[in-house]
C-alpha cells in the first residue's frame, strides 16, 4: 500500500489591500499572501474523509479578517499572527508557512511634498518575508526580491577554467546586470523589522554599486557579507542573482568599432548564480 | 484572383543598451526597438521574389549600427533617424514605423548622492515613442505606458445608469487604481521631447492626485486637458485607463465591521476606460 | 476648450465558464469576453455626469446573465447577442464591440474513447471572435490566436535586397517557425460559424505544410488565398506571422560540423510579418 | 569571518531544437536546459579567484556540442549525458544538476495522415526531467508540468472542519479542475523513459477522469497511487495540483435560476494542494 510521504496544503495569491486614514495622510498596504499547512491529514488524502481540513476559503478569510484589526506594520508581523492564528484553528496541522510580498507603492511627490494620498507604483521589486512556524519553532525570513540592479564598470571576469567548448573572451571591463532575489534569515523574533529591511537592502546595493568585481560570484559573497555586517539580527542570507547578460554586439563586420559602447541585452539564456552567506 | 489589401514587415523587439561614458558618470540606456515597413512589397508576398525585401536581419542591424554615433539624447530623436534611414534604403516601402520604448534605469544613490556607474531599475513604468514617416509626412508621438496608479479618496462613481442586471451599490468615497498608458502626439518636430515628457508627466500624475473624480472616465478628461495646458507642443493626447478594481473585502459575514478599509484587489475582470482629448 | 475626440469603455477579461449537460456527455465551455460601448459619453468625461453611464459592472453581469439562456453555440452566436443586448440597454452607445476568446478544452480519450466529462486544455491556441454593431451596420470577425506552427524543411529566404548592414546568408533550407494570429471578416451573418472556423483552419494549416516558401510573407499570401478559396461566406483575412527566428548553432568552432541539424530558438528579437488578402 | 554555507552557479533557459531527417519523416525536438553545478567553487565567491570555474557560457556551448551527436531519444537520456560530462570538465563540481522540458510539439495530421515535417505546438504542456548527479550516486525524475486538466461532475467537499471564518457552503456537484505537475523519481537508470512518460501520464489522466472525488487532495493520492501501479520502475510521485476556482456566478439577484451551470473561472487565489506518493 503506498503512504502519504509529505503533503501540504492551503491558499496561494491572496491579495489583500488596506487604508489606514491618519491625521496627516493615509497609508495603502498590498500585500499577497501564501498560507500553508502541512501536519496529519493523511484521513483527506486516503480515505476522502475532510473532517481536519479548515477550508483554503477559510484559510483565504482569515487573511482578510485579521487584517482588519492588525496594524500591517510590517508584512513579518503579519505573517507571524497568521501563521498563529492556522495553528490554532487546524489542531492536525503540525507546520504553518505563511509567505507575504509586498509591492512598492510610494506616496506620489510634488515640489518635495508627498502627496496624502495619491501613490505610484514605483518598482516592481517586492518586499518579502516567510514565517515557518510548528509548535514548538520558528523561522522567520525578510528579503527583497525582483529588483533589477546593473553597474556599466567595475566588472570582471578572467581566469576562468577553459574545455574544448570554451570561447568566451578573458573581459575586464563588462557590463553587471542583475534581477536580485536575497532572503535573510533572523535569528531572534521581536526585532524592528522595517528597520533591518532598510539598513539591509542599502548594504546590498551599496556593496553592489563599490565592489571591484572578479566575478558575479565574487560580489554576491560580498553583498551577503556586507548585509551580515549591517545587521546583527540576521544569521545568514541567501541570494540568487541571475546574470542577465549585455552582450557586445559585434560592429566590426560593418567597418564600425564598437569600444564597449553598444550592447544587446538577452533575458534568456542567462548565467545563474546562488549561495548562502552565513554569520 | 485575391489581393494583398494591407502589408507591413520588419523586426520586433530589437534590444538595445548603450554606455556613454561622461566624464563624471556613465550614461546607460536600455532601448527596446520595433521597426515596420509598408509599402510595394506585392512581389515578395504573391510571387515569391524577395528582390525589395530589406531582410529582418539587416533592419534589426541598423539599430545597433545607427545607435553607435547617435546621442540616443532621447528616443523620439532616434526613432526619427531611424526612420529616415529605412526609408532610404528601402527604396519599395512607403511608409516605415518605429516604436522605442525606454526603460527607466535610475542611478542608485547614497546618501543623497548619485552614483557615478550603479542603476536599479526603478519602476515597470516605460518611456514610449512612435514615429510613423513616409516620403512627405511624419506623425510623432511621447508616451507613457504601465505605471500603476491609485488614489486612496476623492473618488465617487454615483448616478448612473441602471438596469435589470445593475447591483452595483452608489460609492461616494473609493480606490482609483489603474495602469496609465498614454500617448501624445506632436503638432511639430523639432521640440525638447524630453522637457515635454517631463512636464507632461507632471501634469498626468498631478491631476489624477487632485481631482475629485466623479468617474474614471471624468479624470482622464480631465488628465488629457492638463497635458495639453502643460504642453503647448501637443495637438491630442490619448489615454488607456483601465479600472484596477480593489473591492471591499464582505467582513459583515464574520460580525465584522469594514469601514472602507479592507479590499481585495483584482487583476480580471477589470473596467476598460479609453478616450482622446484634443486641443 | 480641448474636445473628446475618441472614447470607449467596457468590461474586459470577463471570464465565464458553463457545464450544459446533455445525456451522453457534459460540454464544458470556456471563453473570456470584451465588451466595449462608445457613443455619446461626453457628460460622464467632460461634467462628471454618469446619467448615460451603464456600469462596467452591468455590462459583466450581463455576460453570465445572458449565458444562462444562451446554447454558447458559437463564440460569433454570443457575440452577437450580447452587442444586440448592450446597444438596447445603454441608449447612448452608437456602437458595441464585443470580443471573445475560447479556451480549447478536450474530452480526455481513453483507448479511442471520449470521457463523457474529463477534460484537459489540449492547446494554447484560441479561437476568437470579434462583433463590431452599431443602430444599423454589423462587421463579424472569427479568429485564431496563438497557435504555435513549424516546418522544418520547404522554406527559403534568397535574392533579397542588400545594405551595408545586411549579412544575413542566403538559405535554401531553413526551419520556418511562426505563432500565427488570423481574423477573417465574413460577409454575411448567419453562417455556420463552428464549420467555417474548421474548414478555414484546416486550410490555412495544410498550405502553411504544402507550401513551397520563398519567404514567410509568400506563404502568408498563399495561406489566405486558401482560406478564401476553402470558405465562400468570408471576404477578407488578416493574419500575423511572427517570424520565430531557430538560428543555427556554430559548431564550427569546436571543430563540429552543423549539417542545419541543431539550433537555437529565440523569442526575442523576432520578424513581424502581417499581411490582408481580400476576395 | 562569514562562510560561503551553500553555493550553485550554471545556465539556465538555454534553449536547443534539432532537426532529426528519418527516410519517411523528420522528428523536430525542442528542449530548455538549466545547467547548475555545485561543489568547492569557494575561491571564485571568497576571493574572486576563477580558475576553477567553468564558464556559463560553457556550459552553454556543451549543450549544442553534445546534442549534435546524442539522439535526443528521451530527455532523461540527454540529461544523464550533459551532468555526467560537466562532472568530469568541471573538477571543483561536486554535484551537477540537469533539467530539461520539452515542448509538445506534434505532427500536423491531414486527413489522418501524419505530415512528414509539419508541426503545429499542441499543448502548453510540458515533459519534464530532472537528473542530480555526484560522483557516486544519481537521482533521476521524470515528470508533467503546466497540464490543465478538468472534470465538470464527480467531485464533491463536505464534512470539513469549521471556524468562526467558514462560510463556504458543502457541495456535493461540483467543477474539480487543475493545472498539473507531476514528478517521479525513477528507482533505477536504464529503464525506457518514454515508455514510463506515456503509462505514468495515461493513468494520472484516467485516474483523474474516474476517481469520485471527496476533495483534491483524496485524488491526488489517488492518482498517485495509480502512477504507481502503473510503473515499477519508479519508487514516487510528488504532485502539485493548484485549485483552479470556477464558482457559480450568483444569478438569484437577476431572479434567474443557477442550477449548477453558470461559472466564473479566477486564477488568483487558488487554491493549493501538493503531495508525495511514496511505494
């Protein structure tokens, strides 16, 4: 007889908006959640009996619900309430993971004044944040994600291993273009969340911006050093940094020289780099 | 016998990036190009004989070719050159049609500095231009396409038409939300593209951020009479308004108050909202 | 005072799905609709006024009201309702345009056996339809979209006009790849729209197979010419051919000879071909 | 000082057709390879020291150079030949990881003869494989990604736990549908993969079609447990099948009856299931 070897569960893409009417101006929140559960619900899988499953429509209700008394000061304090919350109310449940991103809506600005309460969409980078939580543990990770990141010098790459399929060109001077993904995971519950986000994603760009790179490996080690440096709340962080690629586009063949000057970015294929930095 | 009624060829998404190397900083521009030809192409599409046939290939070279000794000052100016350029060397086409759009690269900044080579990608928002130019006319457009934006108040939609399928409840206080495309079309060439942009831009965000709308369609109208009061060089100026529901959230359900504060947004369906304003 | 010179509103992305039950089998039924009204709206643009206005809410109610008793026959049968329903229901449009995209959802078939109700979504490709009516005019287009198609000999691209920037090889035999989009117009109403879609499909894929291409605008001109040979009741077809570009390996640099076996697919850039041919 | 904890680098999305000319027809495959390497690559991320780092674009320039001489026969042949090469010409590589899919691309069938060299793109549908190798030990999966697959009667979900947030009404009748991705691991190499593709992929599809469903998860594991039966040669099956919602569109408010047939699919949120069957 086969057996249920892992199983998990509940709602993904929950999108959640909120207006908080202050004195001086309002605040907009979107966030979209995933919420998951995993524990014994091997009676749903095997024998269709759903008697331990709270409803993903529930799961999904929850969000909207808690949000209303909740002061979404940070997507990590939400995600912490929520994942409390499924435990509670799904006893088979033995894990929550509950993961928020969150877009980057800023105040509109005119003259140096913030609007109250018109927004544009700035980025398409996303804050992030995961909270695993059982019983008896928790991980809480931050992290920002999408942010597309590029420096036009200060980049190498030479030295490199050669085969016989080996033709890529010894380069000192290239092109670095990045999509950064980065997630850090605290070491304690009950820091300042907003303020680790912000001191973090500084270090990371400003290593990224000043490093003397030798390869794209060499500047995420850097960056992940640089953020552990920034902040003593962090344990590790993990990055993943595609190198999209800027490529010469060769002008040679129309009697044009072409110094380093004019390019052909590719999304696909694209060089792929990961690794996790730890304290 | 059929005829051919309508034709046009040529090379979509041409990828372009350039470094300008200055001497305090770099310059990078990132360019996505679509180049289209029409005109006495009848022989290559019923007789198979290629022989006024510019190839994909080559229009997709002229891009890299040309945009090494342009300033690429500003995509209006490029997509002009451009232009002129195919239609010279393809002697068969009537008309040629280039659209650029540009991606808004920021120099990062520290500390209210701006870095001399380092950029993020700050926004999903793009620069566009279209320039349409045949042997004696030459139709310009500046634009602006997918920027989110919201505002949080000062939005009603109240006193419409009903009828047997309308449950749409009155709303005097909503969200505005929508992805702003918009494109304006020059009554002269020749102008500060990038002036104008700027100051157009302005006047778009301005608007949607003061007026007290009365419907989606009520602030583009009065969106595009702003443009064109900021921008003497524009004759029209069209705009695609999607409406970017965020509807409340039914907490009435669980005992729960909702003071227009919890809302779920949603991608699809979405209104459509569309309409030119000319001077 | 600027003037509204074009506008138009509606509902888009309205997604309906319907389960008629039949004795020996359900049709399971997917299609995603447009509706778009434009007309006398100048109160709601320019005053505010939204007396004329029926809420794109109503406009999407109408779409699942309407399906209840609609035998969803024929996207072009539903298009053609709903535009007659929305014109009588909002006295103000001078015109309605009503798009809608099917899904291509299968009967599961097991040993040669249609299930009478598992499905799966066979393809990507769609078929569409487009119905433009005012008081007293109606344009009916029907469509394909997205249909991914190839041929990996029979197809050349030679004699073609050259530049300075061309280098492209003449090629005798190279894989010819498009994702074709084709609109045809028909010339009457009340046809059988479920059979000429299948006919003209058939026809425009059995000459893209057949054909002896010089170029992919030759084979665009032959395939249209099919369809309006294979289907009295349409007068025109429009189709969109991107050109997706497998280009040849160079494997002569590692000593290996390419015998036009291996190559790399690209997205981007691509050619654009598109093309009318009319009866 | 900070550790490099885990680390992994390669090319992802790199994109490889080929052309195989039989007598009676030719076979045209499509796949996207991601190439990723771990192992002792410290001195590149720590000290920007590459000689032990085998170039992406390397491992790029492998996967053609390999490709002219391999069969392509199955996507697990070809991935166990790409990572035992990158192990042996990357000496640092402790680990590689090849994953390939496989576009549906099928023969164009007139008249129900197979066209010799005509294809059209038949389904989103994706073949999938993934093959972890070290020096001493291998672990292959096979596997289905992005298969819609639906069943409008046969799925029921009722008896489910309840809280204070559970609105959701028991349903006896109602439209079970998915978007599934399937992988299982083989239990040994050497066995025929397409034979397995086609039985694995049959008795999901027939087990979906038939099982009386109590909830999505009660046939997942269903289907798992068939996977199994069907193939011994593999040792588990990990599934994903998101809940891809049609709800009943609610036309009591028009005093129309709904009677289980009038829907509105959404994408977002879904819900989310995902399992791991296990011989």
């Amino acid at each position: 007889m086969p057996t249920l070897s892992s199983n998990r569960y509940g709602k993904a893409r929950v999108r959640l908006s909120k207006i908080t009417r202050l004195e001086t101006h309002h605040v907009f929140t979107e966030y979209t959640v995933d919420a998951l559960l995993d524990g014994a619900f091997e009676a749903t899988y095997i024998d269709g009996d759903n008697k331990d499953v709270l409803p993903t429509d529930t799961i999904k209700n929850t969000v909207y619900a808690l949000a209303k008394s909740h002061s979404l000061s940070s997507p990590e304090a939400f995600a912490l309430d929520l994942s409390e919350h499924y435990l509670k109310h799904a006893p088979a449940a033995t894990q929550a993971d509950v993961s928020i991103s969150m877009r980057d809506w800023q105040r509109m600005s005119f003259a140096g004044d913030a609007h109250p309460f018109a927004y544009n969409g700035a980025s398409q980078e996303l804050r992030t944040t995961q909270v695993i939580r059982s019983k008896d543990s928790m991980a809480i990770t931050g992290g920002i994600a999408e942010l597309p990141i590029l420096k036009t010098t200060d980049s190498a790459f030479v030295g490199f291993l050669k085969d016989e399929y080996t033709v890529l060109p010894e380069e000192r001077d290239r092109i670095m273009a990045t999509k950064l993904t980065a997630t850090w995971r605290y070491n304690t519950s009950g820091v300042d969340y907003n303020h680790c986000y912000t001191i973090i994603r500084t270090a990371l760009l400003q290593c990224f911006a000043d490093h003397q790179s030798e390869s794209l490996q060499h500047t995420l080690f850097a960056m992940g050093t640089a953020a552990l440096e920034a902040c003593r709340a962090i344990e590790s962080i993990h990055m993943v940094m595609p190198n999209v690629h800027n490529f010469p586009f060769d002008l040679g063949r129309f009697g044009i020289e072409n110094k380093n000057e004019i390019f052909f970015p590719a999304d696909e294929p694209h060089g792929y780099i990961e690794g996790t930095v730890t304290r």
